[in-house]
C-alpha cells in the first residue's frame, strides 16, 4: 500500500502522464492551466515522492520531459478508482444549479490562481 500526500493536482499531473506519457513541463502545465513556476514546483514535490522522473528528450538534450515512474502508476492503480468514484459520487449528487456554481467557481478560482504567478 502507497501512502503519500499528493494534491489533486499532483493526482491531475499523474493520471496526465499515464493517459499520454512522457510529457513536457510546458505542455502539463498549458494542459492544466498553470504557470511554469507553479509546475516546477509541483514536479520538484512528485520527484521527491519518487511518483515521477525527469528525463532528458531523445531529440533534443535541453529539454526535460516528465514520466511516471513505477510507484506513480502503482498509486494510480491503488488509489485513482476510489478517487475516481468519491468524485462522481460527490458530482452526481449535486444539483444543475449546484453544478453551474461550481463549474463558474473553479472558472473563476483558475483565473485567479493565473494572476497570481
């Protein structure tokens, strides 16, 4: 059993890289709306927890691309359906005006969120 802190971001990031694999910082980030610094961190954090490794790209020695290791997938694995159920569970039982106000919520949380970079 896996037991590690991780955000739903680092979750986010994760369940990224094992849909797409090896991924650029620059396109996780585009992807989740979210500034260079802000992903450097989050990478540093799943690289200390050993979830995801940096890997140099086969084409081009400067850039940096993001994998999942082995123990990112194994906690995917281990936890990513429960989270996955919590969630649809929590979502189904909202109503369609309760669902507008927290889709328009997180709009705005995300605006927010890219001003502060």
């Amino acid at each position: 059993s896996i037991n590690v802190d991780v955000s739903p971001l680092h979750f986010e990031i994760m369940r990224l890289l094992k849909e797409d694999g090896t991924l650029h910082i620059t396109e996780i980030g585009g992807r989740l709306q979210l500034a260079r610094a802000q992903m450097t961190h989050l990478i540093d954090k799943l690289v200390e927890l050993e979830m995801v490794e940096r890997q140099a790209d086969s084409a081009d020695r400067r850039v940096t691309n993001i994998v999942l290791a082995d123990k990112g997938n194994a906690f995917l694995e281990e936890h990513g359906g429960n989270i996955w159920k919590a969630t649809q569970e929590f979502v189904s039982s909202l109503t369609d005006e309760e669902l507008a106000d927290l889709s328009a919520s997180l709009e705005r949380l995300r605006d927010i969120l890219s001003r502060l970079q």
